[in-house]
C-alpha cells in the first residue's frame, strides 16, 4: 500500500513511516515544505537501508497516497486539512492528532465537537472516510524497529472496513489494534494522551502505553 503521512517530519509521523516501510509499504511523507520533507526520508531511508520513503509537500503526498495520516499538531489540524481537502475525497484518513492544552499538556482540554476527528469528519464531510488511531503509541517504541510495542492501538470510526485497513497497518507496525467503536468515541484516546503524559512525568520515562485484556490471544 503507497501511504501518505501529512507532518510526517515529526516524531510520530516519521516513527509510522519507518514502521510501514519497514514492513513493505511506500511511504511519501508530506511537510509544508517539500525540501524538509525529502531531508527526513533521506535519513529514513539511511536506517532502513534501502529507498522506501519519498519527501513531497502536503498535497502532493496526499495525491501520491492511496491512505492518507494526519500527525501534525492540532493548531495545525484545520489548516492543513483545508489545503488537501479535494485530494482526499474518496480516500481513508487516519487522524492522529491530539488536541493537547498549550497550557497545561497534562489536563485533557477536548474541542467543542468532542475530538478533533470528530472535527476532521466535519470538516471533510461524508466523501472522506476518517479513523482515529495511533494516538497513545510513543515515538519512542515507533523508533525501535528491532523491539515489540507494549502498546495497543484503540481504532476509532464510522465505516467498518476502514477500520478494518487501518487495524492491518497496526499489525503490520507490529500492534495489536482494537475496534473501539464510533469516531465519536475518539474522545477517550486523544484524552488518554494527556494522561499518559502524565504518567511519563511522574515516573521519568517516555514511552508509557496501555494495553487491552482478557482478550484472547487468537482474537487479538
């Protein structure tokens, strides 16, 4: 699958990319600027060892992408949404974005539509298909290619096979991803960010997660 990862310089973005394509994906990661964008995959692809990741700006990689994920920050949620609105009609959009407090990142501080995927799919309107995931797995498990994630993906949505794509590249990142139920329900794992920012305070570490039980492992 060719993906498209809008501010995909960033931690998180660029920790999926190196995922994906470390399973057998292409990956175009997408900036505001397309020269930023080409210097990442560059130093992607380097850890990788071969050329799986490709720079472009915003637009251009949500043309190229048959997916499309958004992990820019939520001052920039709107905005870059607006600039490939056109290019992802017809397409998934995982959103990744956490509407974190400037103010106090520790204290959950939602959108008035209830999460800023809500907000996404508002804004897109029904020719999008948008699923929330990816939101409490740290960049620093993303990075390690040669280590599991003890994390699970909470996967948020209103069409089913969506999600049911969105929960293959979970697997293919090496997590067990979840159907949490409606996009509505995008509240609890873009609020657990803050909570689990919390928990990295409090004991000195980065990479705080959580995990789903008593399900068996053949259903997972």
């Amino acid at each position: 699958m060719r993906i498209a990862i809008l501010g995909g310089t960033g931690k998180e973005g660029s920790g999926l990319a190196l995922r994906w394509a470390h399973a057998g994906h292409d990956l175009v990661i997408g900036s505001r600027e397309r020269a930023k964008a080409e210097r990442v995959a560059a130093e992607l692809n380097a850890v990788l060892g071969r050329d799986a990741i490709t720079g472009q700006e915003n637009l251009r990689a949500v043309e190229q992408g048959e997916v499309a994920v958004l992990t820019v920050p939520y001052a920039a949620h709107a905005a870059t949404l607006e600039t490939v609105r056109k290019a992802l009609a017809g397409k998934v959009l995982i959103d990744v974005t956490v509407p974190l407090d400037p103010a106090n990142v520790r204290r959950v501080k939602l959108p008035p539509a209830g999460s800023a995927a809500v907000e996404a799919q508002q804004l897109l309107g029904p020719e999008v298909r948008v699923v929330a995931a990816f939101h409490n797995v740290s960049a620093e498990h993303l990075k390690r290619l040669g280590d599991p994630i003890d994390c699970d993906v909470l996967v948020c949505g209103d069409d089913r096979s969506a999600k049911e794509v969105v929960i293959g590249l979970a697997a293919d990142a090496g997590m067990r991803a979840f159907d949490a139920g409606a996009l509505a329900n995008a509240a609890v794992p873009e609020g657990l960010t803050s909570v689990l920012i919390n928990i990295n305070a409090r004991f000195k570490i980065k990479d705080a997660g959580i995990r789903i039980t008593g399900i068996p492992q053949s259903n997972s």
